[in-house]
C-alpha cells in the first residue's frame, strides 16, 4: 500500500512534466518564466488549503465549507482595510483576519468533535450559511479601494518570487513537520486508520479532530490573505467552488477518502496538475472551446483517482 | 541485537510489596439499554501472580475487561490499585498508573508502520513535544519485538501482516508501557504455538518482576497451565474464585456453566421416518479462513442446532447457506436441486429460505420504517398488483402477521424502533413467515430479549418445525439450544467437532466440545 501510495507521487510528478514536456512541443510560450509563475501563483492558495484538508480526509471527515469561509474572509478583509469602510491598518486586519479564519475553522470542530454532528453535515450548513454571511458583509457591492499596503500580499515579490509561493511553500514544510515529526501527526493518521482502536488505545480523538478543522480555518485565512489582494477588486463571489478544487486535488493526490493515508508530495502534485490544465489547454492552441473542457476534465481525474483508489483497496481485500 | 535482553521500560519496574494485594475491583456493576452485563462483580489480583478469568459467551468477561482498563465507565463499584482508586473511565490515565490491557480485538492502526503503532498516543518526543525523538522510539520498538520473538520488519504498515503478528504488534504496544497490571484478553486466539510460547515466555518474565497479570481464555490448558487463580462469571455474576490447582477441567466447565444442570431438553419428538428427503444437504462446504469441511442435513420439520463459541463460525455458515458470503467449494443441495454457483440470496429466496440475522437493529430491521413496511418488506412483489403496491393487501398481510406472531405495538404504523427487543425479533421472524419458507435460518433469535419474549419466539420456533419447516437454529445460549434442537453439531474453529441427539446432549459435553484443542477432552 505504502509503495502504491509513493508510486501515486511520482505518477503524478511523470504525468505533469509530460503534460509540460508535450504542451511546449506544441508551443515553446507555455515555458516562459512568466507563464509558470503565474500557474504557480494559481496554484498557491489551492496548495496552501489542501494542506489541511488533507488532514481532515486522513482522520476520515470531510470540509466543504473551505470555498465559503474563503469567501467570508475576503469580504471582512476588505470591509476592514477599505477607507471607505473601516479603514483599519493592514497589519491589524491581516491578524484579525487570521483569527476570524481559525474561529470558523474551529466552530467546524467543535460542532463535528464534540457534539459529533456528520462533517458532510455540518460543513454543507456552513457551505451555505458562509456564503450567506458574506453577501450581507459586501451588501450587493464591490470594494475597489484596497489599500497598498494589503495589496503588496498579493503582488508584492520577496527575493524574486511572489509572497504567495514563499506563504505556500513555509505551509509545506510546516505541514511536513507536522505529519512526521510530531505526536499530533501521528495520532491523525493513526484515529483515521482504525477509530475503534484509537478509542481502545485512549487517544484524544475529540481534540485531534477539533485541533485539524481550526488548522484548516486558518490555512484558508492564509491563503485568502496571499491570493485576494492580487486583483483590486473584492467581490461576494470569491471562493466559489474552490472547496470542490482542493477535494479534487487532495483525492488526485491519493488521500483515501477513507481516511488512514495520505502523502503530502501527491497532494502538491496534484494541486499543480489540476490548476494547470485549464491554462494547458489554451496554449495547446484547440481552439476557443477547449477551455471549456478543464472543468470535464478535473471531474475525470477525481473519478480516476476514486477508481484507482478502490481497486487497490479490493485487490489488498481479495 | 545486543545479546542481553534489556527492555527499557520493564527494567523500571518497582516490584510491590508481595503482601498488598495490587488490583481489586468491589461491587462492579455495568447494563447496557436493558441488559445487565455486570452485576457486582468483585476480583482481586495480586501482585506477580496470573490470574485466569473464565465464563461463557456474553458472561461479562470483555465488558470488566474495558471497565478495568478504562475504556468503560461501570454504574456502580470501585477499582483501586494497591488501595488507590483508580481514574474510571480514561484509557490513558488508567495506563499512566500501570494498568495495560490488551483487548480480543488487536488494537492496531493499519496504515501505520510497527513503531508509530507502538507508540501512537505515548510519544517520545523532544524540545517539548516539537520533535519526535524517532531514533530512540525505533530503538526500543526492535527491542520489544525481539523480546516477543518477532523479527518482520518494523517499517511495513501494520496492515499487511499476519493475524498473529498484528496480535504480537498489540501486545509490544501494552509492554511498552511501565505495567503494573497486565489485562490479556484471549491474546492466543489467533496465535500459532511458537508465538504463544514467546509470549507465555513473556509473561513468566513479568510475573518475576511482580506484575500481576489477569488472563482470559477459553483454552481451559492454558489456564491450567499458567494460572494460579480463576474467577469464574456466569451471566455476568461472579460464580467463584479458586487456586486452579483445587479444580479439575470439568469442575471448572460445570463452574462456568452453572447449576448442575437438568436437562431442559424437550421431550423426543416422534422420531421422523428417515426415508424423508433432507430439505438441506451440504456437502464439504469450506469457506477460507473462516470454516472448512462442512457436512450436514436437516429433515422437514427438525430443528438442528448449531453450538459453538463466538468466532467458531457458525453465522459465517447461515451467511454462505443463505447466498450473503461466497463459498469456495462445496455442494448444497435445497429440496432435492443443488443451488448453482456463485448463488445468490435473490436464488435462495425464491427457493423458500429465510434467515434471522444475529444483529437484530442493523441487519434484521428497517429500524425508523413502520412495523407494516418492516413485516411486508421481503415480499413486496407478491404484494403488489400491474400498478405497483396496493394499500389493502400490504394492510391485511401486516394485520394478520401482527395477530399470528403476537406483536405488542401501538399500531401497524408504529416505527419498529420503538419496539421492545422481543416484539423486534417477533417482526424479524414474521416479516419471513408470510413467504412460508422451507427452510429458517436461526442466528440468535433470542439474543437480547426478556424472559417472557423468548418463551414466545421459542414457541414460535417449535411451532414452525411442527408446520413442516426445518430449522437451522444457532444459538449461544445453551440451555436454548438444548430445548429446541432436535439434534446439535458442535463448531471448533471452523470444523464440525460433534453432533449429538439433543436429548443424549449436556452443556457440559457441548462446552467440551466447543473448547479448541485438547487431546485427552473425548476420552
């Protein structure tokens, strides 16, 4: 299984630098330093949010509230920072923000750990709810006024690479850390594994549980705080979808949606693969109509990654 | 290896005082729902010495079990430990003062390797639980295994050993801890006898160190063997403490079953002419791993019991009879026509079997749907016109089921959940009697129902037999299976060990039976 999984890694690792390999036959642009940065830009907050989620999935539940919370967060950023709302200073709000970000998280939690109410159902409720929450904050307008100071989050480059991907790549190696190097990683993969036994062995289950959807609260604050402030404008419509965007990826990536695995390197593969595709498809140059494939074929990879997932299982069974 | 065996956390180990006795449990009593798993049970368990604890299925073993080890939290009682009371009801407190206990079911994490199941949730870790310390925890790992035996490699996911090794896997994960108290329950059930060496090797090292150990297994020779103490539970009463060197085996046996028992079995029935064609025949049915080399018959009207202890694979045969679990070879003959391949429960339906699963809420009802859609459930189609269902039949056919198996509810409409435990079971049953099977399958009709219910569906049983039916009745509850079967086959993990006419039979001889393993137990 272990073997599979790193397989499922370096698959996805060959599959993407085919892709790249093929898409630059055909048009040598797709190679332009500026091309990859912005797909690596894309893919950032995407990577940045699976990172957790991939955690939820090991213990065996799920978030789906991840695109709404994104999108509430962006709107109370904004209302914070603009002159024309509250004005208040950048610093205070990126903190705030933070919070904010890891209270929802943490209300997911705690709904799901210790009232014991379904994950599917809980964050389905905030999916809604959340979305709900953010059109009254932006109350059927945009802000255009993000002050500068915001903005640099967003466009602003540290020794020539952009924020976001230094934001991006401290969460991995936090990630890593976490997943390998500490009690907590540990106790996730192992309630995910076999609850029962975890329950037999006395583990925390209630506050591990608790613990990862806060966590994940505040990645996606992060990754709201890196990506929002790269265009000018906030709108209520922020986040739409990209719950079902970072599920996609971190099952690509061969979490088992059971829980109990889960490789971080699949993950960030596949989060590069999936952000990529729609921009591979427009330099293959097939036409205007193509793009409209990349949502068709995300969903392919999803079912795939699914599919290759329970043949393993059913042939370990069998 | 080093050559001398050292295991960190044992060399730690402070012996206690001889005299103090180590473990006592007063007055522990535990229900779940209605029935009473534990009703003021006491044990003591002294220090360096190993204690056995005996009783039949469902006698409250594992349940004082997870009360002991903190898993569970009793109703009433108290636990101390050299006079201290112990912190009820938390695993890892419980652990912290030196009680380890190793449960049936191996306590393992599949996807995680040897060394992180042998230290999830008691890490060691460095800079303030920041970094794990990995090298040492490996170090120690490999010198718990070692000590078991064991030699597989420490970096394969837990999952893809053997049974026995994922069984060793869990007992390095109790060594590990500084134990005081060591809780083993049936920890040989899946072992072969070089690991059950290593490990009654083990567990001699601990007694001289002072540990008390408490012992459970149905393998009567190890307990013999091993133990200086048993307590002996019966229907989750305390039925006596002994030095096992005053007991004989069946001394033991008539312990755990109890009152020297009168045979209930009923009268013989008038004996059926054997010219009559088996409504069953089964011919050298085996399903890996869980039974082998299965023969039996059951005439028209008989009641065949089927004994045995839980996991000797008597509801993994009713599974494979009724089409739910695949066979791997094996012929099964239904009314004279042998069932074809791969059958399936929609073939044996129609031929005119029907089974009352052992897990009445999960598998044998529809538990929030109505009494009427729960008793019409399996015959939907023959109740049904051109354009689908019609109220009146479905109405009638409740109705009358409701009368014929005297089903206490409010009305048909009642949700089936809101039934006791005996009127649930009376549904399970008459949901298949509308169909008028040839044959039932019987998995533990009684289990769970009060007294007065069980006089009902034993009535009903026998009354079914006498309509012609035949019945496979599967039962743990011995003086049941003694009244009802006509005839009785014992399981021993996985094969028939002896059928017997139920009115020559004993619970004595069925528990001999049923007890894996010992040579000299038929002589």
């Amino acid at each position: 299984m272990l073997g599979l999984l790193k397989q499922r890694a370096a698959g996805l690792f060959c599959f993407t630098f085919l892709a790249l390999g093929l898409v630059s036959l055909i048009n040598p642009a797709f190679l332009a330093w500026g091309n990859l940065r912005d797909i690596a830009v894309q893919a950032a907050p995407v990577c940045i949010i699976s990172c957790g989620l991939m955690l939820v999935l090991v213990l065996g539940e799920i978030d789906i509230s991840v695109g709404s919370m994104m999108g509430v967060l962006a709107a109370s950023m904004g209302a914070m920072v603009s002159a024309t709302r509250w004005g208040l200073s950048p610093w205070i709000a990126v903190i705030l923000t933070m919070i904010l970000g890891t209270l929802m998280g943490a209300l997911n939690g705690w709904l799901i750990a210790y009232l014991r109410v379904p994950s599917i159902m809980v964050t389905l409720g905030m999916l809604t709810a959340l979305r709900g929450v953010t059109e009254v904050i932006m109350g059927g307008t945009w802000i255009t006024d993000l002050p500068p100071g915001i903005r640099y989050l967003g466009t602003g480059s540290w020794m020539g690479l952009p924020i976001c991907l230094w934001v991006c790549a401290g969460v991995i190696v936090l990630s890593t850390w976490l997943i390998h190097r500490t009690p907590l990683g540990r106790r996730i993969f192992a309630i995910g594994s076999q609850p029962r036994a975890a329950h037999l062995a006395g583990l925390p289950i209630q506050r591990v549980k608790f613990l990862v959807f806060a966590w994940t609260g505040f990645l996606t604050a992060l990754a709201t705080l890196v990506s929002v402030p790269q265009l000018s404008v906030v709108d209520s419509g922020i986040g739409v979808g990209m719950e079902l965007l970072v599920v996609t990826c971190v099952v690509v990536g061969g979490t088992s949606v059971n829980g109990g695995t889960g490789h971080l390197s699949g993950v960030v593969f596949a989060v590069l693969l999936m952000t990529m595709i729609s921009t591979l498809l427009i330099f293959m140059k097939l036409g205007e109509n193509a793009t409209y494939w990349s949502r068709a074929i995300q969903g392919l990879f999803i079912l795939g990654a699914i599919l290759l997932d329970h043949l393993v299982r059913s042939k370990k069974s069998s | 290896m080093s050559a001398v065996w050292q295991w960190g956390s044992l060399s730690r180990v402070r012996t206690p005082k001889p005299t103090m006795s180590a473990l006592q449990a007063k007055q522990i009593s535990r229900s779940y729902g209605g029935t009473r798993a534990l009703s003021e049970v006491s044990i003591e368990l002294l220090p360096g010495s190993i204690h056995a604890l005996c009783g039949e299925n469902g006698a409250g073993k594992s349940t004082l079990i997870k009360i002991l080890s903190g898993v569970e939290t009793p109703d009433s009682g108290e636990v101390t430990l050299n006079g201290q009371p112990i912190p009820l009801g938390r695993v890892h407190a419980v652990e912290q003062i030196g009680i380890v206990a190793v449960h049936q079911e191996p306590v393992v994490f599949p996807h995680l390797n040897t060394v992180d199941n042998l230290f999830v949730g008691r890490e060691q870790s460095k800079v303030g639980g920041l970094w794990l310390n990995k090298k040492g925890m490996r170090e120690q790992a490999c010198q718990i295994m070692h000590s078991l035996g064991e030699t597989f490699s420490l970096d394969i996911p837990v999952g893809q050993l053997s049974l026995a090794q994922r069984q060793m896997v869990s007992m390095g994960r109790a060594l590990l801890q500084e134990c005081r108290i060591l809780i083993l329950d049936e920890p040989t059930a899946s072992l072969s006898a070089r690991e059950s060496k290593s490990l009654f090797a083990t567990m001699d090292r601990l007694q001289q160190q002072g540990v008390g150990i408490l012992y459970v297994s149905h393998r009567l020779e190890e307990v013999f063997q091993l133990a200086q103490q048993v307590t002996i539970l019966r229907d989750g009463q305390c039925a006596g403490t002994q030095p096992t060197s005053s007991l004989s085996r069946s001394e033991l046996i008539r312990m755990m079953v109890g009152r020297p028992v009168e045979n209930p079995s009923r009268q013989q029935k008038k004996t059926k002419s054997k010219s009559d064609k088996p409504i069953l025949k089964i011919r050298g049915m085996r399903r890996d791993p869980v039974f082998q080399d299965i023969h039996l018959e059951i005439h028209a009207g008989e009641i065949l019991g089927l004994s045995g202890l839980v996991g000797a694979g008597r509801s993994e045969i009713a599974r494979a009879i009724f089409g739910l679990d695949p066979v791997d070879e094996g012929e099964i003959w239904f009314e004279g026509r042998c069932l074809p391949e791969g059958f399936t429960i929609q073939d044996t339906m129609a031929m005119g079997m029907a089974m009352v699963p052992e897990d009445r809420q999960r598998e044998g009802l529809v538990l929030p749907a109505s009494v009427e859609d729960n008793l019409t459930l399996p015959s939907l189609i023959e109740l049904s016109g051109w354009m689908g269902m019609h109220r009146k039949p479905r109405h009638e056919a409740s109705r009358s089921l409701i009368e014929q198996m005297g089903i206490k509810t409010a009305s048909r409409a009642s949700s089936a959940q809101s039934l006791s435990g005996g009127n649930q079971q009376k549904i399970v049953l008459g949901k298949w009697v509308y169909r008028q099977p040839r044959l039932f399958i019987l998995d533990e009709p009684t289990r769970g129902v009060d007294v007065g219910a069980k006089e009902e569906v034993h009535r009903m049983i026998e009354q079914l037999a006498a309509g012609g039916s035949a019945i496979l009745l599967i039962s743990s509850d011995m003086p049941e299976i003694l009244r009802l079967s006509d005839r009785i086959l014992t399981l021993c993990q996985g094969r028939i060990k002896g059928e017997i006419a139920s009115h020559e039979a004993t619970q004595e001889i069925l528990l001999q039976w049923a007890l894996p393993e010992e040579r000299d137990a038929l002589s």
